[in-house]
C-alpha cells in the first residue's frame, strides 16, 4: 500500500512538472520577443520562431537547438555577440 501511494504522488508531481514545461513552451513560442538562452559551451538551449526568424531573415542561416554560436553565427556579428554571453555568463548586465 505504501509503494502505490509514493508511486501515486510521483506521477502526480511527473505530470504537473510536463504541465508547467508546456505552458513555458507555449509562453516562449507565442512572443514577438527574441527569446534564446545557451549553455556555458555557448550551444544554444532554447530558441524561440521570432528569434530563428530574425536571424533567417537578417543573415540567411538557420539555426536549431544543439548548435554553437561559435559556428552558427556569421563573422560579422561572431565576436560581439561571444562577448555580450560571456559577459551574461558571469551574471554581468548589459543592454
């Protein structure tokens, strides 16, 4: 009795954890904000349509989650925008 009540509270914090990862899904996707995040290795974690669409429409690549700024981004805008996500990566803020 016990392993099915611990079971039972398990899947119903599973479920609201899927709940909530969806809804912050759906807050990401339906924005006109540029929205992204990278990991310390600066590959990208998440990306939102605006900001895919942005970089399509501006410098004609296409980018996709997994993929490293390093390589991803053209060499015009390459090293400015490693500096902004390092300066991020050690908490500093910038606009």
């Amino acid at each position: 009795l016990l392993n099915i009540t611990v079971i039972t509270e398990s899947k119903k914090f599973e479920e609201a954890l899927r709940e909530n990862e969806l809804k912050l899904k759906a807050l990401i996707e339906n924005t006109t904000d540029l929205i992204w995040s990278i990991d310390s290795n600066f590959y990208f974690t998440t990306l939102n349509s605006s900001f895919k669409k942005l970089l399509k429409k501006y410098y004609g690549i296409s980018i996709k989650i997994g993929d490293s700024i390093i390589d991803s981004l053209p060499e015009e805008i390459k090293m400015s925008w490693l500096n902004l996500h390092k300066m991020a990566l050690k908490g500093e803020s910038f606009s």
